[in-house]
C-alpha cells in the first residue's frame, strides 16, 4: 500500500514553500522521501512490485522530491532484515545498492540461523526429556511447543536483539555512501 | 458409559445444544481425556468422572483430535490442574489464524488454551498407555485420530460418524483428503469406531461395514 498523506500532510505540503527556511525545506522533502520509501519498501514486500519496478519507482521518487539519500534507503531496507524470516529480496536490494554490505548481513544472518538451530534442538531434547521425567509422556509422535518455554524465548530475544544492533551498525557504517 | 475397562464414552446425546462425545483412557498409572468439548456442556464429562470417582484433577493429559471449539473449548477448564493438553501443530496455527475472530466473537482468549507439546503421526506412551497417533486431515488441516491397539479402539474426531463424514466446508477444510484420510483409517483392525458425534460402533464387522457404507454412500459428493 503507497503512503496516506493526513491532512494535515497535504496542507504542509501545499504550504510549505510558503514560509520555509531553506534547511526546513531540506528537512521536510527528507522527511516526505521516507515515508514515501518506506511505502515503496513495503510494496516491494508484499510482492505487488518487481525489483525492476521497484528501481524505476524509486528513480522517480528520488527525481522529483530531489532527494539521493543512499543512506537513508539502505537505513530502511536494514528495517525490513528479520532474521526469522526469508530476506532475499532485501539482499537483492543491497547488492544493487550497497553490494559491499550484503557479505557481512549474509555472515549475520547465517550466524544467526546456526545459533538459533543448535538452541531449538538443544530445548526440544531438554524438553522431551522433561516430559518424559515429568510426566512419563515419550514417544516419536511428540513434538515440542517451544513457544512455551520461556528460556528458549527469552535466548532468542536476545540473539534477536544482537542481530538488530550488527545491523543497525552496518546502517550506521554506510554513511560513505551517496 | 463404559465400553472396556479402559475405556469410557461420555456421550452427547442432547438435540438442543452442539456438543461433542468425550471420550476416557483409564488405567492404573495415567488418566488421557479425549476432546473435552464446549465449556459450558463439561458438567456431564464432570459428572461422568464423578462417577468413576475422579475428578479434572486426575486427568494426566488432554488430547484434542482438532481445535474445533466444540471439542477442545472445554481445555480452557483444566487452566488450574496439572492436566498437560495437545493437539497436531497444524490445527494450532488454525487457531492462532483465527485468534482475533475469537477473542471478538466468542471472547475467548487463548492463553488457556495453549498446548503444552504437539503430537505428529506416531507413537504416543503415556505411563502403560500406547496409542497410535494418525495424521487425519480432511475435516481440519491438523486433525488426528487415535488407535488404542489394547482395545482395538479408533478414535476419529469428526473424521467419520456411524454412517456419515465430517463436514470439509469449514477453514482448512478439503475433501479428497477426508477421502484419504478415511481410506486409511478402514484399513485399521478395529473394533471400536469412536466418532466425535453420534453412537459408538462396535465390532469389527460393524466397523467395517460402517467404513465401506460412509464410502460407497458420500464419498460421490465430495
């Protein structure tokens, strides 16, 4: 879905040449050029765009609010990184946009992936020996609800949270860009 | 009503209200319970435990055979025993798909209703209980029956009636594997065909029969 403008939107938009200094001007196509990406972005996500639409959109953007934050772009497209979640798209975007970043998001993730692995085979053994200590419940149709024990939870919190803040260090480091 | 020594239906024979059978696995170390039904309806599992002198609290385990809320609501009652519940993992997300539309419309929330652990196609020993867990979607995408090989007991759900099949109109709901499902259930050596709703069928000719009936009849419609 594109970006809703408020009224209130629209009517700094129609004034804002009106009584603006130069720098609020900048400030305001800045802020106006990220919530348009961030609608872009989420297009892009829910598959209604390719990436090749995705680019010309952006372009388009880009020329007529004259604004080329590349940090600001690569800033979003980090936001939209879950490790829990498939981010090939994301990774697309940023070998167009910042290739040099995708092997350190990759080496990130993949980090992620093995830790998070080995802690879901580690809780459902701890688990299923659990039940069966406990409760004499065993056998091959059993399968763990891990959404349930709040160690696992609470570990994969934390690695969650570590994974965002190597991003978000990434974000930060990309201000060579554009 | 008893129909081995291990084994108890708790009926639902009201016209008035939607409810499903329950059904008891009793022996000496574990007590299962089989789709405790509608909560406000419990009170004649309740009566039928009292009867053989237990109670919520001597359930060990409560196993849903889908996360219909006619047969698993009921759960939410165990909250303060030590009673353990699962059902198929596919029928949990069910409900989790639909956890906004139940807390709206029937104010349900699902904290008491969360499963302990999920169960597959397999094996399942609780104490000296062994069942057999199948895979039985068709009527829900997650739905299991349950084999009581020491009795040679089928427990179904709403997979097949005597003389009739579940319903595949509801979300997750699909006909040919209803079909499938069914097809593999008749091939089971059971003397006992425990239905969700309507009257036990017993012996294994009876079994058999009522198999190839529900084919021969519905199985044109899906």
């Amino acid at each position: 879905m594109g970006d809703i403008k408020s009224t209130l939107d629209l009517v700094m938009e129609k004034t804002k040449h009106l009584s603006l200094s130069a720098e609020e001007k900048v400030g305001q196509q800045r802020d106006v050029y990220e919530k348009r990406l961030k609608g872009l972005l989420q297009k892009y996500a829910d598959d209604l765009q390719t990436f090749e639409e995705f680019q010309k959109q952006l372009k388009a953007i880009q020329e007529s609010l004259g604004v080329k934050d590349l940090q600001l772009l690569i800033h979003q497209i980090l936001k939209c990184v879950d490790p829990d979640r498939n981010n090939t798209p994301w990774l697309d975007l940023l070998e167009t946009y910042a290739p040099s970043l995708t092997t350190p998001i990759q080496k990130i993730l993949m980090s992620y992936l093995q830790r998070r692995e080995t802690l879901l085979q580690e809780g459902s053994q701890k688990f299923l020996q659990r039940l069966q200590n406990d409760h004499q419940i065993q056998g091959s149709a059993v399968m763990p609800n891990l959404n349930q024990d709040r160690r696992i939870q609470q570990k994969l919190k934390l690695m969650q949270n570590e994974v965002r803040d190597k991003l978000d260090s990434l974000a930060d480091s990309s201000k060579n860009y554009g | 009503m008893q129909l081995t020594p291990n084994l108890h239906a708790f009926l639902w024979t009201s016209p008035n209200a939607n409810n499903c059978n329950t059904y008891l696995i009793k022996t000496e170390q574990k007590r299962i319970l089989i789709d405790p039904g509608h909560a406000a309806h419990f009170d004649h599992v309740q009566r039928g435990l009292s009867d053989l002198n237990l109670s919520m609290d001597s359930i060990d385990l409560i196993v849903c055979t889908h996360a219909h809320p006619d047969h698993m609501e009921a759960v939410q009652l165990f909250a303060d025993t030590t009673a353990l519940f699962t059902l198929h993992a596919d029928d949990w997300q069910m409900v989790l798909d639909m956890a906004p539309h139940l807390k709206q419309i029937m104010g349900t929330e699902l904290d008491h209703l969360t499963p302990d652990f999920f169960v597959n196609q397999g094996q399942l020993k609780v104490g000296d209980i062994d069942l057999e867990i199948h895979s039985t979607p068709g009527h829900s995408p997650g739905g299991i029956s349950l084999y009581y090989a020491q009795d040679k007991a089928l427990l179904t759900g709403d997979l097949i009636f005597k003389g009739g099949l579940g319903r595949t109109d509801l979300p997750g709901g699909k006909s040919e594997l209803l079909k499938d499902s069914i097809q593999r259930m008749a091939l089971l050596d059971s003397a006992w065909l425990l239905s969700g709703h309507g009257d036990v069928v017993s012996g294994q000719a009876a079994v058999q029969s009522n198999f190839e009936q529900v084919e021969r009849m519905w199985f044109g419609y899906l």
